[in-house]
C-alpha cells in the first residue's frame, strides 16, 4: 500500500508530481493556510507531513498522527515544530537550508538601501503628488558605503549579507554565539564578542538568528536605547526575535533612523498595527526567499526529504538526525 501524506499548501509542481509518484497525497489548495483543527484531522493517518511555517506543528498535532514517519518543512527555520517532541517519537524533521541563503541575503540588503535611502517613503511621496521641486533638504537619508554594518549571527545568510556589503565598501563587524576566524580572514569582518558594543558602533544593524528561547527578543528597549540615532536597523530572521513594541517606540522617538523588516511578531501584522503609520520603517511580509528559482529549490528539497522519510532513509537535510542513529 502506498504511505499518505499531506501537503499543507499548494507548492511547485514537479515537487508535487515527485511526491503523488510514489504516496497518496492531498494538497491544502487554498491561500490560507489549514487551520490547526482542520490540520489535526488531515494528518490522522498520514505517514509524512510537507508542513510550512505556518503550521503549528507540536505535542497535540503529533498525538493526532500516530503513523507519522517524517514531517518536511518547506523553510530553513523550524521554530513551526516541537523538534524535541518529534525527536522522542523517532519522528524525523527536514529543513531546506542553503537554497534560500543569497536570496535572503538580497532581501535583506534590499530593505538595508530602502529603509536607508527612504525609497518606499519617496514613491509614497511621488504617488501623493508631493513632489514639486528639487530641494536640497528633502528625503535625506543615511550613506550605506563607507559605513559600519553589524551583523547579528554570522551564518550562511549573515555571511552574504558580509559580501555584499564589502561591495559597498562597508566596514563588517559581527556578533555571534561562535567566533568564525576564517570568515574574519575571508571576508574582512571583525567579531565583536559584546552584543552592545556591536549596537553602539554600527551605522546598519542587521539581524540574522534562528528563533530559540535565547533569542526571544534578543532586541529590545535596552538594546535600540544603545544604538545610533542614525542607525538603521534591519531583521529578517524571525519577527519574535525583536520586542516590536520597542521597535515601535524606537522609530517613533527618532531612537533609530529607521527599520526595514521582513518578520513581525505576529504574522500577518494586524493592519491596525501603530508600525503601519510610520514612514520610517519599510515591512515586507515575509517574502525573504521568495524568488521563482528559490521557491522551486525549496519545494524540491522538501519533497526529496519527505520521500527519503517515508523510504525510512536517512532525510538529506535532518534537523534531528539523532533519531536514525
Ligand atoms: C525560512 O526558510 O525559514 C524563511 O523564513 C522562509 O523562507
């Protein structure tokens, strides 16, 4: 008999075919994702899930799937699901990590140019039949060459972030759990090993963590308190790694210059969010890897660890790999 699986959103079709080839799959076609309930009753007898960020993925819904073999997010972050929980049941996870490094990084220094060059603000100006000359005063904003980036979490995406700013002739520094020499040597970059000293000194700030306890509004009040007014702060790693409050507060106060995110705390921001009224602060809503070739590669990534899964093989990319050894 052929494994079941579900697929909790409509995703590239040759990942699809790879996967109807050798599972019986149903597919969540709508825009909006399941909602939990509705995922606890897909999963009941599924041998795989292909899950997104958006899927709640714990205790009650891995209760609700006694057969489950491997649940495959289609993401690099797995913050969606109790990896200890699916450890314990010999349940294994898999990410897609390494595809959506560069496009992240693009996505991530495209918010740095626009929320420093206020190019959002700008196009609003343009649109609102504001623009009537050329003036010396208006729309200033911050020089991105020649200034000093700070980078919090030197990983693969940190360290495209790192390239391209030695593009702009920025100075790199960073400030990670782990010193990286080679990258030091590598790339130029200088480890900062005091998170605040990091914060005070640089022109950009731009956040590049996972989501773990530890970094639960890892930046807050007493983090943008230290920073420059002129300091431009940017996150696409995960909305909860920031204390949106303070950021709020932060850009309202002239604390910062201005924001350019790719996260918020909730998802999707409420359109009644104070955030939404600033001018200085550009939200994207979680687009980072979102390019044609990368969803694809993505897509194909967590079919092949679905299937890996369901062959009871070692998945390629194995967030728990403990569970096969
Ligand atoms: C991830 O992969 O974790 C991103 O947030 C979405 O691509």
């Amino acid at each position: 008999m052929k494994p079941k699986v579900f697929v909790s959103r409509l995703i590239d079709r040759e990942a699809l075919d790879m996967i109807a080839k050798v599972a019986g799959m149903e597919v969540w076609r709508d825009e909006l994702p399941p909602p939990y309930e509705v995922l606890l009753e897909k999963v009941k007898d599924v041998d795989g899930l292909l899950s997104l960020l958006s899927d709640r993925v714990d205790t009650t819904l891995m209760d609700a799937a006694p057969k489950l073999k491997v649940i495959s997010n289609l993401a690099v972050g797995y913050d969606n699901i109790d990896i200890t929980e699916a450890t314990k049941r010999g349940i294994q996870v898999g990410n897609t990590p390494g595809v959506l490094t560069e496009t992240t990084a693009d996505i991530a220094f495209t918010l740095l140019m626009a929320a420093a060059r206020r190019v959002v603000e700008a196009d609003r100006h343009v649109r609102k039949g504001q623009w009537k000359t050329w003036g010396p005063m208006i729309l200033l904003g911050q020089d991105i060459h020649h200034a000093t980036l700070g980078i919090i979490g030197l990983g693969r995406i940190g360290i495209e972030i790192a390239k391209r700013a030695r593009g702009f002739n920025m100075n790199v520094l960073y400030h990670d759990v782990v010193r990286n020499e080679e990258a030091e040597r590598q790339l130029g970059v200088k480890y900062i090993s005091e998170l605040n000293e990091l914060l005070s000194t640089s022109d950009f700030i731009s956040v590049h963590v996972p989501l773990l306890p530890g970094t639960h509004h890892l930046i807050g009040a007493s983090e943008f308190a230290v920073m420059k007014p002129t300091v431009v702060f940017i996150n696409t790693s995960r909305g909860q790694v920031v204390d949106q409050k303070a950021l709020y507060e932060a850009l309202r106060l002239g604390k910062i210059f201005a924001a350019g995110i790719d996260v918020t705390e909730v998802e999707p921001i409420s359109i009644d969010d104070p955030l939404l009224i600033l001018e200085n602060v550009v939200i994207t809503p979680h687009i980072a890897s979102a390019s044609v070739h990368t969803r694809k590669n993505m897509a194909l990534m967590a079919a092949e660890n679905l299937l890996a899964g369901l062959r009871g093989e070692v998945l390629p990319n194995c967030v728990n790999p403990e569970v096969t050894q």
